[in-house]
C-alpha cells in the first residue's frame, strides 16, 4: 500500500492550522473579553481584536486551500501572514502590566505563539527542506 505523501503532508499542514486556529481565537476571545487586564498599547479595542481574528481566519484558510492546490508561494505568503496573529501574541510582554495576568492569561499568550511558531516552522519545512514547490503535479 503506498502512501500518497503529498495528501499526508496536506492532513499535517491542515492539522497544525486547525490549531492554530483554535489557539488563536480561545486568545483573541480572552483578550477581547478581559482586555483591560492584558498589556497591550492603549488603541487596543475589544472590537479591534475580534475583528483582526474574524479578518485573519480566512487568511489562514486561503493560504491552505491554495497549498491543497499546489500553488505554493501563493500558500506560503498567506499562511506567514496568518502566522502573524499568533506569533505576535507573547508581544504583550513588551508593555507594562497594568494587572497581573492569570494562569490563563500567560497560557493562552504563550499556546498561541507556540502555534505560530508551529505553522511558521511548517512553512520553512515545505518550502526549504521539501522544496514542495519543485514537485512536479501527480494525480491519483
């Protein structure tokens, strides 16, 4: 039985957005509701942060849709600048706490950039280890 790899690395990719994307909104939701206590600068808006989340979704889901299609650059960009609403989640050590954030808190800061990372590495993986985009196309 062989393993049709490019279908594999599809499910594996696809598994690590799904985090990612769980990861993102479980923070975004937190920070929106309790942004008062999460450092940040103070144009931060609870409609900010959800709206970023609601217009970055379907950033990540495009980029996967155009990787599923091979069209792999397109897909890398996409998903780098998806990975950008989770990587930059730790940034809120750079402001002064205002509170002291819980367990929580700390926690989904650091789930979400730890799943950023995740996807970014994904990426670099593809992209310069794989070289997917050399592949040529096969269809089953």
């Amino acid at each position: 039985m062989m393993i049709n790899t490019s279908r594999f690395r599809q499910t594996i990719l696809l598994a690590v957005i799904t985090l990612n994307l769980i990861s993102t909104w479980l923070h975004y939701i937190d920070n929106a509701l309790f942004l008062s206590r999460y450092p940040g600068p103070q144009w931060f808006t609870s409609v900010g942060v959800i709206s970023t989340v609601i217009v970055m979704t379907p950033v990540g889901l495009l980029g996967y849709w155009f990787y599923t299609k091979r069209m792999f650059w397109l897909a890398y960009f996409l998903l780098a600048l998806y990975s950008i609403t989770s990587i930059s989640s730790p940034a809120h050590y750079l402001f002064p706490m205002v509170a002291p954030m819980s367990l929580k808190m700390h926690s989904l800061i650091w789930l979400d950039g730890f799943m950023g990372l995740l996807l970014i590495v994904s990426l670099l993986w593809s992209s310069l280890v794989l070289k997917e985009w050399r592949s040529k196309i096969f269809t089953n």
